[in-house]
C-alpha cells in the first residue's frame, strides 16, 4: 500500500527554523509518508493533490517541540501529592512509589503522561532510563505514535534516593541489552541510549563502559547532571577536578553525550563541555520549583555563547508538576533577562531555537527532525490563532515564546501521521484513562503507606 499524503494549506504563518530561518507567510507543507516533501507558499503548492487536506488559515505551523529529560512513567500516579519543601525526602518517596508499580500501572502512566505530552506540542522525549516495564509500556509508545528516548537507568553505588543497586557487571549488561532490543523499534521512532543515573551514583568502570556502548552501538548516552555543592567538593577532594573535567579525564565528555539539567557547574566547566562537543539539556521549570538558583548561577546564556548545543526538557510530572516544552521555553526567554539585568539575554528566537531544532541537535536528531525542511521527519504542530491569548499576532515567534501555550494546540503530526486533532488525541479515550490512573494512584499510596494530606482541609 502506498504512503499516505497530507497537505497542511493556507498556514497564516509558517516558522520553519530552516537555515535562513523563514517565516513563510501563507504558506503550505506537503508530506508524504513519514517526511516532508514539499515547503512553500500556498500559491505555489495549489495544485498539488493529497490524500488529506488540513486547512491551516489562521494556524501557525511549527516543528514539533522536543523534551530532552521527562521522566514519564510513574509521576502522574501520584502527581501533586508533595509539598513545596519535601526535600532530599523527595527522590527517595518518588522510587519507593515506583518501585511497587506493576508493568500495567506503568503502561497507564506513561500513556496518561504521552497524551499530555503530545496535546501540548512535544513530539519527541526522552525517558531517561526510569521505566521498568519497557515491553509494557511499548504499547503506549506505539498506541500513541510518540518519538521516544527510552534507557534502562543503573547504579553501581550506594545512593539515598531508593534506586537498585547492580553489581558492575549486570548493570553493563543491563544497558546493553536495552540498546540492542529497543533500539530502532516502532519506524524507527525508538531510540535506545545507555543510561547511568549519574557520576555520583557510577564508577568509573561503569561511566566509561556506558560511554563505550554508545560508541559501539552508534547511539547516545545522557547522565543527570545535576551538581550540588558537597559532590562538586567530593570531586575536587577525590580526583583534584570539578566534575565536568572528571568527566574528560575519563574520555567519556563526547558529543555522544547528552548531560542533563547542567547545574553547578562554572565557566570552566562551560569551556570543557564546549570544547568536547557534549550537549546539555536544561529544564528551569524543575530547577526554579526545586530552588537551585538557577537564574543568578544557571550557565545558559554562557554555553550558548561557547557554542555548545543546548535542548530544553521539564523533568517529571511530580517534580516540576509539568511537562509542557514550551513553559520551558517562556522561562529560558525570561529568567536570564531579569537575573542578569539585561534584555538582550536568550531572545525569543533562541528559545523557541532550544525547544525545537537545539533539542533535536542536543539528542543527535538535529538531520532528522527539529526544522521544518524538505526531507526531514513529519512532525509538526499547528497551533490555532483564534484565541485571545494569540492576538494581536504580527511577529509568530514572539508570540509563540511570550503569551501562546498549549491549550491553542489544534493539531500535531508526529512521523507523517495526525496524532491530535481539533485538541483532541486520537490514540486514547483521555477522560476514561484519567480516572483508571487515579484509581491506580490511590491504591499506590495506600500500598506503599505515603502520605503527604493538603496543608488546607479538605472537607
């Protein structure tokens, strides 16, 4: 059977992010099975016939958003259950709760979390390695139609914060063996990548064996890197570098590496990973919610300036409580701006450049999707205007960074094919999965004996 087509005619604007960065004016895109085949003005793509057409007058036509670090497969069991100020007590509840999850509770919380993800305008993620029930939670993955990162996250040393700890060897054999089932599943949709949680929680045998499967298996491998002050000073007296230097000192800072959150490290520790080619996810939803300082000590608007690739993501939906890219993206546009007291920090056109095609690039996608380009995967968002939020509309980028959000999500493609349509997903009855997967959170916290009750009565 031949590939399906699907013109996207009229669009009032296009923001492509191709190399010249055009914004095309009614404009139309043309995709034919699951890539773009044809970009233009909508006179000059008038007579071309496709299978189905999507009125795109008044919509403005995005790439899809990518989230580079969304734990996605046990949050929205318990969302919301935890206050403000839980602290280091947090992680430890958040692993203890997952930890007593079925495969079919992780099935149901990671398609809740995709449907959410997909309404908002992310069409691509990354689950970094938390998700046990990989076979269960494949059928989400291809239910939805979703672009997925997918690991299987290993320790090799003590931690506080309730995750297993494997001897060396299987922790190894664990990361391998997920490379070499998953990856490239589902048209290619899925990646598999090796996932140690982080330096603090690795050996060096195992960083470096990780860093070899990636090389091996020509994937990628990502790390939580999120540095506090009593690791930054364990490096210092335990190896006489920062931690992004002991990185180097072990060969695995590599362009195959994706490091996540990026916080606490300085200015040379933005020079080394700019000068390796190693990529960051930042997520200030998470950061600004956990209290990390990030605006005054975040490094942003430096490793932009060095050069290095840098993607967005939220974290989890129980620890920023979101998963929406573009809040990311509003608070890339505005934190740096008033912390450092200048305007010209992190323009617009660089945010919505670190929700899309910085993202791709920060997961080795960037040939793939993250632009609107001839060639590339199908994966766009159509984002309706007709909303008060969306006008006046003069300058599409501004508003898409500064007041849009998405609620005006109309209609997202992901690999050539409709996903979300009129705001509505089509993989899913949303209102019958929510209530299973509040049922499922309530027998959870009862099973596991949390419980964090409302500061305010609840009569």
């Amino acid at each position: 059977m031949p590939d399906s087509s699907i013109k996207i005619q009229g669009a009032r604007f296009l923001v492509t992010i191709d190399p010249q960065r055009r914004i095309i004016q009614d404009g139309s895109v043309l995709i034919e099975g699951q890539r773009i085949t044809a970009i233009g003005k909508a006179n000059e793509l008038a007579d071309v016939p496709a299978d189905q057409v999507i009125d795109a007058s008044e919509m403005v036509v995005t790439p899809g958003f990518v989230n580079g670090h969304m734990h996605i497969s046990y949050a929205h069991a318990t969302r919301g259950v935890f206050p403000d100020d839980l602290g280091p007590a947090y992680l430890s509840n958040v692993f203890a709760l997952q930890g007593a999850m079925t495969d079919e509770e992780e099935y149901l919380t990671s398609l809740l979390a995709i449907t959410e993800l997909l309404k908002y305008g992310t069409t691509c993620f990354v689950d970094p390695g938390s998700t046990k029930g990989l076979d269960a939670c494949m059928q989400a993955y291809d239910e939805s139609g979703c672009r997925i990162v997918i690991g299987w996250q290993v320790t090799d040393r003590p931690n506080p914060i309730n995750l297993p700890v494997y001897e060396t060897a299987k922790a190894i054999r664990l990361m391998e063996q997920t490379i070499g089932q998953y990856d490239h599943l589902l048209d290619d949709r899925v990646r598999a990548w090796a996932m140690p949680f982080s330096p603090s929680f690795s050996s060096e045998e195992l960083l470096r064996a990780a860093s070899s499967l990636s090389d091996r298996y020509e994937t990628r491998m990502t790390l939580h890197f999120n540095n506090g002050s009593s690791y930054v000073q364990d490096c210092l007296k335990s190896y006489g570098t920062r931690p992004t230097q002991y990185l180097e000192s072990l060969g695995i800072l590599t362009p195959n590496l994706t490091l996540a959150h990026g916080l606490g490290i300085d200015k040379s520790e933005v020079e080394c990973i700019a000068r390796n080619g190693s990529t960051v996810v930042m997520c200030p939803t998470a950061a600004i919610k956990g209290g990390n300082g990030v605006a005054h000590e975040g490094m942003l608007p430096e490793l932009l300036d060095a050069g290095a690739t840098v993607g967005l993501g939220t974290d989890a939906g129980n620890n920023s409580n979101l998963l929406e890219t573009m809040r990311s993206m509003y608070l890339a546009a505005v934190l740096y701006k008033d912390a450092r007291r200048d305007v010209g920090m992190i323009p617009a056109e660089t945010a919505l450049e670190l929700a899309t095609l910085g993202g791709a690039q920060a997961l080795g996608l960037g040939d793939e999707i993250g632009s609107l380009e001839v060639g590339k995967k199908a994966d766009l968002v159509l984002f309706d205007t007709r909303r008060a939020e969306w006008r006046t509309l003069f300058n599409p980028v501004n508003n898409l960074v500064y007041n849009a959000d998405g609620r005006s999500v109309h209609t997202v493609i992901v690999d050539g094919r409709v996903r979300v349509e009129n705001h509505k997903p089509l993989f899913v009855d949303e209102w019958g999965l929510v209530q299973e997967v509040q049922e499922l959170g309530e027998s959870l916290l009862e099973r596991v004996g949390v419980s964090y009750p409302s500061r305010w009565p609840i009569v």
